[in-house]
C-alpha cells in the first residue's frame, strides 16, 4: 500500500515535468507599453498554501534571459525556496544556443524539478484564467478586495532627477470586515493597481495580482511587474 502512494505522488510530478508546454498558466499583464517586464507562469498548487511559478526576468536593450522555478506560500506571500534554470545575461558571451529554449532547459532540470515540486507536494495542474474583478463568492459569503495608493515622491523624465515612490495597502471585506493583507510604503513605481485573481483548484484560498509601473530617464529604465498577494477565504482571519 506504501507503493502505491509512493507512485501517486512521484507520478504527477514527473507529469509536470514532462509536459511544460502544456501545463500552467501565464499571468498576462500589461500596464506600460513601453516597460521591460518579467513573465510568470503559474506551473501548479499544493493543498498546503503553495505555488510553483516559472519567472524569466529579461534584459533590456541586450537580449537574453534567466528563467527560475520558484515557490510561492499564499499564507505568508513569502518565496520558501527556487532554483535557476538556466539563461544568458549580456554579461555571457559564451551562452549556448539552447541558453533561452524554455524546453530545453526544463528538460536539462528535469531532476531539480521534480525534487523541488515534490518537496512541496505541487501536484494539482493549475485551471481556469484570471477573473479581472475585485470581488469572489466562496462557501463562507462574498469577499472583495480594495486597493488604495498614495504617491510620496515622483521623478522628473525631463531633469532624470528624484525617484517615482508610492505607498499602497490592498485590504479583504468580508461580512463588515476588513483585513490588510499586503502594503508597502515605499514601492518603487508611479502607479500601481489589481490586475484580477485567480482560485485555487484545490482550497478557499485565491492569488491576488497587483500590477505596477516605473517610468525611468531612458528608454531601457521604463519597468513594470507583479505582485502576487495570497488570501484564505476563511472567516476566522475576521473573528
């Protein structure tokens, strides 16, 4: 009996590894046309709080690219562990061919990955798109999701002078209640908002997406990204 829950669990890991292409869902954001931004792809949950997300962080102006696995707790919002793939910084100028082929590295790391997924039970394939709302019914009532900002300084694109910072906190409603669960007060970027949500498959719990930009001096200091804020559907965290 011990075997065939060995297998149970080994098996859909090695699923995942296998099948990248097929497996996961990219988080599609797009808040500045003209910003470098990393891409992200949901690769699967656990049913202990748990994702594992593919990030490739680009270079601007030089090409290249650096693909990680990590792993993501929706309790905390806090990375518990990642492992690079592989990819060519512009400072490689002996970087393979396959430096940047996704499939290629997946395959290469096939055992890393199957370790660190196992490690931490992300088993469940990932379904269903993003909800571009800030509102979720679950079994215990409707819960919505506010967002306020508050910019503390801006930077000037004509002198390149000061720095774009904002102050926000993202806050839950539930039955009359609220809870805060992600701020920062001094977030590198001139404006920020909530891209939309995605529900777990496997507990009541939801990835909230906040996207964020910065306008810099030249043309390769425009960014953007995300931020990934967890959240259990679970009335206790409002008693």
């Amino acid at each position: 009996m011990k075997n065939i829950f060995l297998l149970l669990f080994i098996f859909p890991t090695l699923f995942y590894s296998q099948n990248y292409q097929n497996r996961g869902e990219f988080i599609d954001y797009d808040i500045c046309d003209m910003c470098e931004q990393p891409t992200y792809k949901i690769i699967g949950w656990s049913r202990k709080g748990n994702i594992a997300y593919l990030k490739n962080t680009a270079f601007g102006g030089y090409g290249g690219c650096k693909y990680e696995l990590v792993i993501l707790n929706l309790a905390t919002d806090k990375v518990l562990n990642k492992t690079l793939l592989g990819g060519d910084s512009p400072g490689e100028h002996q970087a393979s061919e396959n430096a940047c082929d996704i499939d290629y590295l997946w395959r290469k790391k096939q055992r890393s990955i199957n370790d660190l997924l196992g490690y931490y039970e992300i088993t469940y394939d990932f379904f269903g798109g993003i909800r571009e709302q800030n509102r979720t019914p679950s079994s215990t009532g409707l819960y919505t999701f506010k967002l306020s900002s508050t910019i503390v300084s801006t930077y000037d694109n004509y002198e390149c002078e000061g720095v774009n910072q904002l102050k926000y906190a993202l806050k839950v409603y539930h039955n009359g209640k609220a809870v805060t669960v992600s701020k920062n007060y001094s977030l590198n970027a001139g404006s920020i908002e909530i891209l939309g949500y995605y529900k777990s498959p496997v507990e009541d719990r939801i990835l909230i997406i906040l996207q964020y930009s910065n306008m810099g001096c030249m043309e390769f200091d425009h960014f953007a990204d995300i931020i990934m804020v967890g959240c259990e559907l679970n009335p206790k965290w409002w008693d």
